[in-house]
C-alpha cells in the first residue's frame, strides 16, 4: 500500500497499471478476456519487440530503461 500512494496509483481505474500508449493488440484482448484466454500471436518476434517498447514505457522515470535497446536484463530488477 506504501508503494501505491508514492506511485499515485488509483485503485479501480480503467486500466491501471497497464499504459495504452504503444499498448499492443493481444494484451487489450487478453485484459478484455479477464486475463483467461490466451491471444494468438502470429509474429513472435514483431511482438516481442513491441511488447518492450510498451513495457518500457510503463516504467517510472527513474528506472531509465525507456533507451535500452531490447529486452531488459536483471540488472534492471
């Protein structure tokens, strides 16, 4: 709950946590789906791709990952 209030997080908004800015297709549907039905994906590697960008771009500032070519390694955590 600590983390929640310094991130201004609102419980119950409409997607929070999950950014619709380069959110990708197969992750609307499978929040849509209630999170249980998996989406098809018929380029692994097109998604993979997008899906850091998307998910680079949900992290705070300060994690500075929003440069960094590809995907994230541990030293990120």
């Amino acid at each position: 709950m600590e983390l929640e209030k310094c991130t201004d997080f609102t419980p119950g908004a409409c997607s929070a946590g999950f950014g619709l800015e380069n959110r990708l297709p197969e992750v609307h549907y499978w929040i849509s789906q209630g999170c249980a039905t998996q989406p098809k994906v018929s380029n692994v590697e097109v998604f993979q791709e997008n899906w850091w960008k998307w998910w680079k771009g949900l992290q705070p500032t300060w994690q500075t990952v929003s440069e960094v070519e590809g995907p994230l390694d541990q030293s990120y955590c």
